[in-house]
C-alpha cells in the first residue's frame, strides 16, 4: 500500500513542477542592434551593458520567459508604434513625440556630445550648439530622436540638416571621410566604436582627425514598453511593474554598476 502512494505523489509532483514550467509567459523585448558598447550584435548574439542588465533583470521574473532579439532601431520604433512589439531598448523618454510608449525607470545616463571633422573646425568656431552649428550636415543615427519640437524647430530655423545613417559605425566613418560635417551621438559609444575603428584595417585611413565640440544633455536610456494593441499584452502592467522592481533592486545591490564596470575596457 505504501508503494501504491509513492508513484502517485511523485507523479503530482511531477505535473505540479510542469506546470509551473509551463506558466511561464512566453515575451519578447527587442534590442538596438547597432550601438556598442550598449546593445549591439557580435558573432550572432546580442550583447552589450543594456542587453545584461535586461537579461539579469528578466531573470528574476521566472514567471516570464523572456527572449532577447536584435532589430535595427528605426525598425524597432515602428514595430513600438504599431504594436507589432511589446518592447524595445534603449529608448530616451520623449513622451510627446512618442505617446505610444511607456517607459520603464531609468536604466543608465548617457552623456550627448557633437563630434566635427577638422575640415569644419577649420573655418568656423564651434562653441555653442546650436548657435554656430548653422548650414551645417549633423549625423544622426537612424530613428534617433535629437530633441523635442522646439529643439527640432531651432535646427530647422539654423539650416541644419540632419543625416541619418544606420550605427554609430557607419556615422563616424562618414564624419571621417568628410561626408558630414559633425555626428550627434552618446560619448562613450563614439569612443567605444572609435577604438574598433582603429584596430580594423578594413575601415581604411580616416581622412581627417575628429574632435568632441560641444556637450548636450545628458539622457537616460529605458525599457519602453508600446501601449497599442493591449489585447495581444495583457500581461503588460504586471510585466513593468516586475520589471521595474527588479531594476531598482539591481541599482540598490550593485548589480548595475558591476555589468557597466565589467563591459569597459581596462
């Protein structure tokens, strides 16, 4: 009689663990898949400081099963416009020009700078943005928002085009070869690809030396979250706030600070 039971209890068991497995809620959180050091794609895999701390944060939520997926970032801001994702890193919080996102809490600051060749430094003086910046071809990367509707009108008023090109990559060897004037981009990501660059014979000889001009605002990057299509997300208010909790604790614990130290380079 004693053996009978054991079967059936460890069956339950069995079934029990199963079926927590099988609660798990399947979801997908996209990643910027071309801005080193931050979320980029190398040899396949998505990595970067974003992509460790969405990882480490997802991994304490084990009722979701979380997967990670690369996308090109102006791709990726669609899909959050339509629905088609339920999220993307590592957008900056503009909510007027992007209502159809929610954003996670801040994961990291990122420091905004403007980069110029030497041919523009050459014949004008850049000392403020966006005063003396007039007329001039300013790389963006694609699908980056450089401001709000005011900042967007003063450009405009100034003459200054912005070109956008796909990663960091490709903007600072245009921004080498002459082909824009200056590139708009987070500090530590242009140093970041900077190094790549040089260490890699295939990016050629940079024509011309660039150099840092003028100091933006400082941002912070986020989780945002669509808020279209909310029967296909049921889940998404419980996913934030589980979200969110388990990125303060990673802040309070260290954990943060740890990934950003161990993905710099000595």
């Amino acid at each position: 009689m004693f053996r009978t039971l054991l079967v059936p209890a460890a069956l339950c068991l069995s079934l029990a663990v199963s079926g927590l497995a099988q609660a798990a809620q399947p979801v997908v959180l996209y990643g910027d898949d071309d801005y080193p050091p931050y979320s980029y794609v190398e040899n396949g895999q998505l990595k970067g400081i974003y992509t460790e701390i969405v990882r480490a944060a997802a991994l304490a939520m084990p009722q979701y099963q979380v997967q990670l997926r690369p996308v090109p970032w102006k791709r990726g801001v669609v899909m959050l416009q339509t629905g088609e994702a339920f999220a993307l890193y590592p957008p900056y919080s503009w909510r007027s020009e992007r209502p159809y996102v929610r954003y996670s809490v801040p994961l990291l600051m990122e420091q905004l700078v403007v980069f110029c060749n030497q041919a523009v430094l050459a014949r004008r003086s850049l000392q403020h943005w966006p005063a003396d910046y007039g007329g001039l071809h300013i790389g963006v990367n694609a699908g980056f928002l450089l401001g709000d509707a005011g900042l967007m009108q003063d450009l405009q008023t100034r003459k200054i085009v912005l070109d956008p090109a796909k990663g960091t990559r490709t903007n600072l060897l245009k921004l080498m070869r002459g082909r824009i004037d200056c590139y708009v981009s987070d500090r530590l990501s242009a140093q970041w690809e900077l190094q790549r660059i040089a260490g890699d014979s295939r990016a050629g000889t940079p024509r011309q030396a660039i150099h840092e001009t003028a100091q933006l605002a400082s941002q912070q990057g986020h989780v945002g979250f669509t808020v279209r299509q909310p029967a296909q997300y049921p889940y998404r208010d419980d996913f934030i706030a589980q979200f969110n909790a388990a990125i303060v604790r990673m802040q309070h614990n260290g954990a943060i600070r740890r990934i950003v130290e161990r993905a710099l380079p000595p």
